[in-house]
C-alpha cells in the first residue's frame, strides 16, 4: 500500500507527536463500481479534542462540494491536525477480488485500515485512542484492531464520522482526495455509483466491445459484469505444454471449439469425409 500525507506540512516539524494522540479513520468510496475506494486517517492530540468540536467538521456525505473543498483547506492549514491517505485503485480493488485467492472488500478495508495506523506509528506519533467508522461488525472489527495494536484504545462504531470530530476530519479528506480522481477521469462519468443514472449512461456507452473499460472502472462489480456480458466473447486457451502461454481469440457470441496443442502445433485440419 502506498500511504501519503494531504498536506504539506512535515512530519517531524509538527512538536505535538509526543502528546498523547488520537486518531480518526474513514473511506469513501467503498460502493462505487468506479474510482478508487480511499482511506483517510486524520491525527491530532487528545487535548486538542474540545477545539476539534468547535470545528464544522460533519460526516462528508451531509456536506456540500464547496464545504467539503473549504474544510479539507483549512484540514491543511491546521498545524495540530494532519491527515494520510490510502488510494486504493479500481483495478487494485478488481485485481484482489478476481485473483485465484480471492481477497473480498472487507479485507482490503481492514488492511488498508491496518496501514494507515501503522503509519501513524511509524512517523513517530504517540497514538493512544483510535476511532474508526464501519459499515460491518463492529465488535468483532473492534476486536481486530485491539489485538494488532496491544496498548491502544479503539472506538469502532457505525456512522462514527458523525459522532467524532476526529473520524469527520478524516471522511473529509477521503471524500475530496476521491472526488477530485473522479473529476480526472475525463467524460461525464457521475459519482460512480451504480444507481446514479449519468454513471449508468456513462458505463452503457463507453464500453468497448473487447477490452471493455479503462482501469477505473472495477471489474469485479457485479454491474459490470453484466454490462460486459454484451461485448464480444473472449477465450484464453491456456497451452497445456507447461510454458504458461496464453492464446488470446475472440469470436462474436459463437462458441469456440478449444482444440489440443497437439494439433494447433502440428496444424492439422478437421478431415472431412464425403460419402
């Protein structure tokens, strides 16, 4: 995983890191069947609490794109606050989900999670609270954490990002650092969630009938899938000489015959027999 800081301040300038800290973790884009899904962790110290609730940090969903644009600013400026990111990409996430060993979305979110508070630690910062918003169990996510870290408090509950300053702080930064890949993209593509009609329109038109879409888009969504199903049908004939080739063919909603390497090799025809 690749982890960086939103802002520009450096680490070790900040003289805070040996307070006692907490730490607040969120994502955005978890459901989208496009963009990255991404992580944020937001830090400050335990006594800078009662300012963090003066703030107007709120959950990132409840805000608008001006706001959101206007606090993550000031997430930036803010020499007693800073925030990490973990961008986890559309075709990392398809990679993971399509491999052999399959890896499902709640790993990946639990690592990523993993990460990020390692992070903290390893630039040197005195963590001793941790709350982090989830959509899944959160005792059992809870119960994770508190065995990986031994030492550190953790408050997992859902909707977090609304009950925390800290967790709000770091929705924040996860949504603004997501919308402005999606802005990137290039075409209308929506939010990139399936039930958003421009996403839907986007995702029907701008298929390509072999190769389908680009890497932002996530293969593994079940939307895509289906949507794929019209394209043109792909084989990949594995040689079964043990060299690990692959042969690319396609034809257009015909079933192919998958001839032995025994005869693709020797280029023997079919004999046909006239009575």
């Amino acid at each position: 995983m690749v982890v960086y800081r939103v802002e520009e301040k450096e680490v070790k300038a900040l003289a805070w890191h040996n307070d006692p800290c907490l730490v607040g973790i969120d994502e955005a884009g978890r459901g989208p069947v496009i963009g990255p899904m991404v992580y944020s962790a937001a830090v400050s110290t335990i006594s800078n609490g009662g300012e963090l609730k003066k703030r107007e940090f709120a959950d990132s969903k409840v805000l608008t794109a001006e706001k959101r644009d206007e606090l993550f600013d000031e997430i930036q400026s803010d020499n007693l606050l800073c925030c990490f990111v973990d961008e986890i990409s559309a075709s990392k996430i398809s990679g993971l989900m399509l491999a052999p060993e399959k890896v499902n979305l709640n790993t990946i979110a639990f690592d990523s999670t993993v990460g990020l508070i390692q992070k903290c630690l390893d630039e040197g910062m005195n963590v001793e609270e941790v709350y982090v918003d989830t959509v899944g169990d959160a005792s059992s996510y809870q119960a994770k954490l508190s065995a990986r870290f031994s030492g550190i408090k953790f408050t997992v509950k859902p909707k977090a990002d609304a009950l925390y300053p800290i967790v709000s702080a770091a929705s924040i930064a996860a949504k603004v650092t997501r919308d402005r890949v999606i802005e990137g993209l290039g075409g209308d593509r929506g939010s990139g969630y399936p039930s958003d009609p421009k996403t839907k329109e986007w995702l029907s038109g701008s298929m390509d009938p072999i190769f389908g879409y680009d890497q932002a888009v996530r293969f593994s969504w079940g939307t895509v899938d289906k949507i794929l199903q019209k394209g043109v049908v792909v084989d990949w004939e594995c040689n079964d000489e043990g060299d690990g080739k692959l042969t690319f063919t396609h034809e257009n909603k015909r079933k192919r015959e998958i001839r032995h390497s025994y005869f693709n090799s020797r280029r023997l025809q079919k004999a046909r027999i006239c009575m």
